[in-house]
C-alpha cells in the first residue's frame, strides 16, 4: 500500500526546543519564566526582550544545542510510529543551517524513511534563512495529506485545498482558538485518533 505523505515541522511538535531553551534563557536573563509563560510565537515578546537580545541568546544555545541529541515532545515518538503504518513523514523545518546535520541523523534514528526539508517559516524572525521554499510551498510540492506546525502564523493565510492544517497544541499559540476556530489545535494522541480514523 502506498503510504500518504504526513508534513510536518520538527521543533515544537517533534523536538521539545522550546522547553530547553527556557531553561538557558531563564539562566542567562536572571529570570524565573515558566513553560506556561509562553505567550507568542516571539520569543522577545515571551521573554520580555528586545529582537536582538533574543537573537543574541537564540544563536548561543543553537551554538551549543545543536550539537546534541534532541529530547522530544511528550507523545511524539508513541504516535508518530503508529502513524507511520499509514504515512510517511516529511519534516519540514525553518531551523538554522547549523542544524542540519545533526537533525537529519536525529529523524533518520527516530523516523526511518523519513525526508527533512529545510524552508523559510512563517513571521518567524529568528531562523529559516533566504533562498528557502516555504512550508506552504513545500507542502504542496509534496502533495501531502496534512501538515502539524505549532506555529498559528503558519496557518492565517494556510489554503486548506494544499494540505488538511493541523496546529500542535502548545501554550504560544492559545490564539489560534480565537482567531481560526476552523483549524484543529490538537495534541500527539488527538493527531493519531484523527488522521487514524
């Protein structure tokens, strides 16, 4: 059987970067944030800091992180294998180019078969670079069924005829509740109940 093609963003549904980089960041800006405190999508806004600031930290941990295994998203690894009697993964992802090696590897060892394809994201000012395909763009090129990303603004202008639009459920982007009731903000077990029915 010809499995369908299952896109989807690794950081944030797959690799849980956001909750070690609170962990840097709260050490680095003396702070005390919580996993909750997420806001946005921004991080500056998150961390109540000006963009270069937050670049400035961004490009420190990714010097540091990327060279180490990634731990996952709570339900990623469970589901994703019972998701992949039916699909087959594409991760789509706007990290720095620094990354690429050691994510390909990391999804070679977690998700055999699958393909990683760097873009450029979506009102995401810290990573992805020039030159990039988007992820709508690449969706489509891929001719997938869905595609997960925790970021809302992945999905504002998202055309529903490329790719059933499926928005990770994560305490950044609440919003997407208000703003787009019509596309499903789900977790890990929700996906696999809806995309295995």
């Amino acid at each position: 059987m010809l499995k369908q093609i299952l896109a989807s963003d690794a950081d944030g549904v797959f690799i849980d970067w956001n909750r070690e980089f609170l962990v840097f960041a709260n050490a680095r800006l003396g702070i005390g944030k919580t996993y909750d405190d997420y806001k946005t999508h921004n991080l500056y806004e998150t961390f109540d800091t000006d963009q270069a600031t937050m670049q400035r930290l961004v490009d420190e941990f990714d010097d540091e992180f990327c060279r180490h295994d990634f731990s996952l998203v709570a339900g990623a690894s469970e589901y994703s294998q019972a998701l992949g009697d039916r699909y087959r993964f594409a991760i789509i992802t706007s990290c720095p180019d620094s990354y690429k090696i050691s994510r390909q590897r990391f999804f070679e060892r977690i998700l055999p078969g699958s393909q990683v394809l760097f873009t450029s994201g979506k009102n995401n000012t810290l990573t992805g670079r020039d030159g990039r395909l988007t992820k709508l763009e690449t969706v489509r090129s891929l001719c997938a069924t869905a595609f997960i990303d925790d970021n809302e603004h992945e999905f504002y202008d998202w055309d529903p005829e490329v790719a059933l639009p499926i928005c990770y459920a994560q305490p950044w982007n609440r919003s997407l509740e208000l703003t787009h009731p019509h596309i499903p903000r789900l977790t890990w077990p929700e996906i696999a109940e809806l995309l295995l029915a």
